[in-house]
C-alpha cells in the first residue's frame, strides 16, 4: 500500500521540477512586490511627453501600473547632458531594480553608474560603436533595448532629402552638441553622405540654449544654405528656440524629431519616438519577469517618416518638391 504523503509528496516534487512550475514558482515570488525603475533622460519632460505617455500605456498593457506593482523615478537633465552621470548615480543610489536611458548619453551615464543594475537603452544611434553592447544580437553585460536607427544610412538620407528640398544648397551647417558622446560618429557618417552628394559641410557646436546664438552667427558669417540639426536630446528640449533662431536666419532646417517640426522647424525624416518607444516597456516587462538583458537582442526600428511643416516653408519662400509631399507621413499646413 502506498503511503498518501509519499504519493503526494512525489507528485508535488515531480510538479516543482517542471519548467511550467519553475515559471510558477517565480511568478509567485513577484507577487506583491513593487518594483522601482529608473527613468533617466536628457530633454525636458514637456518635449517627449508623448512618449513617455506611450511607454507608460505599453507598461499598463502588459499588467504594471505606476503607483501599484511598480514605482518609476524620473530624471530629467533639462537639456543638460553633462548632468546625466550625477543623476545616474543617484538612481543606483537609491537601488532601483531597473534602469530606462533614452538615448545615447543618458545609457552610457547609466553604463557607468552601475554595472549590476538591468539597463533599457532606447534610441542609441549605434550602441555597438559606443561601446554600450558587444552587438545587437547578443548584448551581454546589463543593457540591452532599441536603437534610434538602423544604421548610420540614415544621416544620408536626411542631408539627400534636404539638398532635395533646396537643390542650390552647396553649404549646408550641421549643429551638434560635442557633450553627447553619439555626436562624433553622427558627424562622421553626414561626412560621407556630404561627399556623395558633392556638399560642403559647416560643422557648429552647441552644448545648449545658451550657444545657439553664437552658433547661428557662426552660419550666418559662411553663408549656410541650409542646416542639418544632429539628434541630440538637448535640441529637442530647446526645439520651440531652434525653429526661431533657424526662421531668423532664413535657413531650411532637417531634423530629426517629429516634436522639432511641430515647433516649427522645416522637416524631420527619422523613426516616430512615440510608436517605438513603447517596445521599451517589452523589455522592462521581460527584465522584471527573470530575463537577462545579455540574452535579450537589441530590436531596431524599420519604420522611419517624413515630416514636412509647409507652413514653415511658405514662410521661408521654400516650394517643396510635389515628389517629397507625396512621400511625407504628414504635412502640417
């Protein structure tokens, strides 16, 4: 005769040792924890608004909820990068479970924060060549996320579409902001698109608000024909006084936010932040639920649009090409 507790002590350890249980069982030590996660980002809170609103709405999704089993601390380094390290390391200071960097610099401060911490990168422009993963299909150390692109063609296809847009442009100015660590190897590739396409290039540094003046009379003085503005955060959060300073000086700008041309700048030809961003909240939820960042392959996006602001372009005299408004993704009038 069997012994019951035998039989279903048996039964019991044979369940334990399933996969489905393993999963089970560490399903059940979530329960009723609150997770803290990190948001460390560079612009204002105002400029990506509806992205953050995307990512949360994704997270809700997925089953968490800000306030119930998860607790988010912002960052936010105003425009700022040289802020950024500080306000990594007061995050790892406070031991949250999770770090979300948008955009190069702010994964790269929390890559030197903390090396232990789980880290969601979201639109790097090449996490390979900055030294933020080993490559995009394996990782490995703590970081892992999206990509702002899908290569370095995208620089090239911005300064095309723009000496498309303005077919005399022989000079064309690209403002970059030399505290972001992405800005070299930005530079680097519109470098070679600039060759290909046989313009010159006037390179303009700004750090934040404070030197766009300088910058602007820096184009002014060579005579720009046109102004590609770099994807640094610190231009998004300052977009309403780029578009200004850029109307001033009668210069066709590319950018690379939608949120930069709703300002008022010309045109942005780059991936949609609020669509993408929510993947991000896919690998939050994968992290929280026992994956490893190292195991979790970067994801970039295929998906990029155009933008053109006519109304800007009827101010600056600019009659953009029929073939590129039939190209956009919106036209705002």
């Amino acid at each position: 005769m069997i012994d019951r507790r035998t039989f279903f002590g048996g039964v019991v350890g044979g369940f334990l040792a399933t996969p489905f249980a393993t999963s089970f069982a560490a399903e059940m030590r979530q329960a009723g924890k609150v997770y803290r996660i990190g948001y460390l980002s560079t612009p204002t809170r105002e400029s990506v608004e509806r992205g953050v609103d995307a990512f949360l709405r994704k997270l809700r999704e997925l089953g968490w909820v800000d306030g119930q089993n998860l607790v988010i601390e912002y960052r936010w380094a105003e425009g700022n990068v040289e802020l950024l390290p500080e306000l990594a390391a007061d995050l790892v200071r406070r031991k949250v479970d999770l770090i979300v960097a948008p955009a190069g610099s702010a994964a790269l401060a929390a890559k030197t924060a903390t090396g232990s911490i789980p880290i969601v990168m979201i639109f790097p422009s090449d996490p390979v060549e900055t030294g933020l993963v080993a490559s995009l299909s394996r990782p490995g150390g703590n970081i892992t996320g999206t990509t702002f692109t899908a290569g370095p063609e995208i620089f090239g296809k911005q300064l095309q579409i723009l000496k498309e847009t303005i077919p005399r442009a022989a000079l064309v100015a690209v403002l970059s902001n030399p505290a972001d660590p992405s800005f070299a190897l930005q530079v680097e590739h519109v470098g070679a698109a600039a060759r290909s396409l046989g313009i010159r290039l006037q390179h303009v540094d700004a750090r934040g608000s404070e030197g766009f003046e300088a910058a602007f009379a820096a184009m002014a003085r060579e005579r720009a024909d046109a102004l590609l503005v770099t994807g640094s955060s610190t231009f998004l959060a300052h977009r309403a006084r780029l578009a200004e300073l850029a109307m001033m000086g009668r210069l066709p700008t590319m950018l690379s936010f939608r949120e930069s041309v709703e300002a008022g700048g010309l045109m942005a030809y780059a991936v949609n932040m609020a669509d993408f961003v929510g993947r991000a909240a896919t690998y939050v939820d994968k992290i929280l639920k026992g994956a490893k960042p190292a195991d979790l392959p970067v994801e970039q996006p295929t998906k990029f649009e155009l933008i053109i602001n006519l109304k800007t372009a009827k101010a600056l005299g600019i009659a953009v090409p029929r073939s590129l408004l039939l190209r956009a993704n919106e036209v705002i009038q």
